[in-house]
C-alpha cells in the first residue's frame, strides 16, 4: 500500500478521549468519597487550577509526583475545606479517572482503520496508573502498538524525547515518514515542531494558531486522517 507515512504518533486525551467528561465523573466520584457535593463551580474551581498546574509542567516548573497532590491541595484551600486530605482525594480521583474510558465519537473507528494503514503509538503526557488503566478499559487498546507516557519517560511534551521514543519503539529513524496527531498547540505540536517531524492539529473547535507553530494539516474530524497517512487528503 502506497502512503505518505509510516508512523502515527497519537496524542490520547481531547483526541481520542473526551477527557473533560472524564475528569468530570472522576471529579463528582472524589467529592462524594470526601462528603461534599461536586457542584459546577466545584469542578471549575478545580480545573482552573489543574489546567494551571499541567502548564507549569510542560515549562518544567513541576512534577508529575507533586502535580497529583498540589492540585488538590490547592482546591481544599480555594474551598475553604482545610481540615480535608488533600492526598487522599488525590488517590481517589486517580482511581476513578483510571476507570474512565469515554472516547470521541468516531475516535476508535478511525484508531481501527489507521491501524492497518500504519503502526499507532500513543504518546500522551500523563499519570502511568491512569493512561494504563484508561488504555485497558478502551477498546482502542487492541488497535495501538505501544504507549509513550510522560511519567515513565521522565520528560513531558513539548520535550521531544517522547516523541523520539516512540519512533524507537516502532524502530522508525525517517522522521519525514512520521505524523503527530493532537488537539494541544502548546505540548502536541509544540513537540512536534521541536522534533522536526510534520504536525497534524486536531482542532475540532477551531481555535486560532496564536503560537505560530508550524502546523503542516489542521483538521476538524478524525476521518481526515486516513488520506493523510495515504497521500490521498
């Protein structure tokens, strides 16, 4: 089969998985665990910080270890609820998110058919336990050949290490046969631009390019893919 590439390196959550749903339930299971409600100003509250937080590791200025906690160390504090472990949400909320596997719509169609095109590796800043555990409850897991996530490799996109691991894990060394696929200017095609390999930017909600990244496709549904990695779109 003639194609343009021979590597897709995917990016997981708000590409293949709707993670604000996911966080979402996993947000209401912890509060509930915690004895209190998980209102819609709750879960903006928190996310706020979370997002906050995961900015910061993409700058190197935390790590994953510290993030899991400070977030909700941070969230009891904004909430006024000190005399709350904020640890043990922590542990809680991981628990539950590990369970959540909700993906786009479409999204393990299209994982399915780029598979018999090219080997799928998924590349994904994120908490081993959780990216495992989401992996495993997903039926994309029979669709993929591998998984590259931050915590386990010690660095985190935009650093382009992940994305080089990956291509050894697929044992490719062209990087002009390799595609990265994600929603994220700033980690996804942040990485990809560091790496030098073609981006392709998943922007289902059409935001505006404000990074002036090199982005060499932008898409807003999954289906594109297939022509790209064909030579075809």
């Amino acid at each position: 089969m003639d194609k343009r590439y021979d590597l897709l390196l995917c990016d997981a959550d708000d590409t293949l998985f709707d993670f604000g749903k996911a966080e979402e339930n996993a947000f209401q299971e912890a509060c509930v665990h915690m004895g209190f409600e998980a209102t819609a100003a709750l879960h903006a509250t928190y996310s706020a910080i979370n997002s906050a937080l995961w900015k910061l590791l993409e700058q190197g200025g935390i790590t994953q270890k510290v993030l899991r906690v400070k977030r909700f160390e941070q969230f009891l504090e904004a909430i006024g609820r000190h005399d709350l472990d904020a640890a043990e949400m922590a542990t809680v909320f991981a628990d539950a998110l590990g369970r959540q596997s909700v993906p786009i719509e479409g999204a393990i169609e299209a994982v399915a058919r780029w598979s018999r095109i090219v080997p799928v590796i998924i590349v994904t800043n994120g908490i081993s336990k959780i990216q495992h555990g989401r992996m495993n409850g997903s039926e994309v897991r029979h669709y993929i050949s591998g998984m590259v996530i931050s915590e386990e490799v010690g660095a985190a996109k935009p650093d382009p290490k992940m994305l080089e691991i990956g291509m050894e894990m697929a044992k490719i060394t062209d990087k002009r046969r390799v595609l990265v696929l994600g929603d994220s200017l700033s980690s996804d095609i942040g990485a990809a631009a560091n790496a030098g390999i073609d981006a392709c930017w998943y922007n289902r909600k059409g935001h505006a390019n404000t990074k002036g990244l090199p982005v060499r496709y932008e898409i807003t549904d999954l289906d594109d893919v297939d022509g790209i990695l064909l030579g075809t779109h």
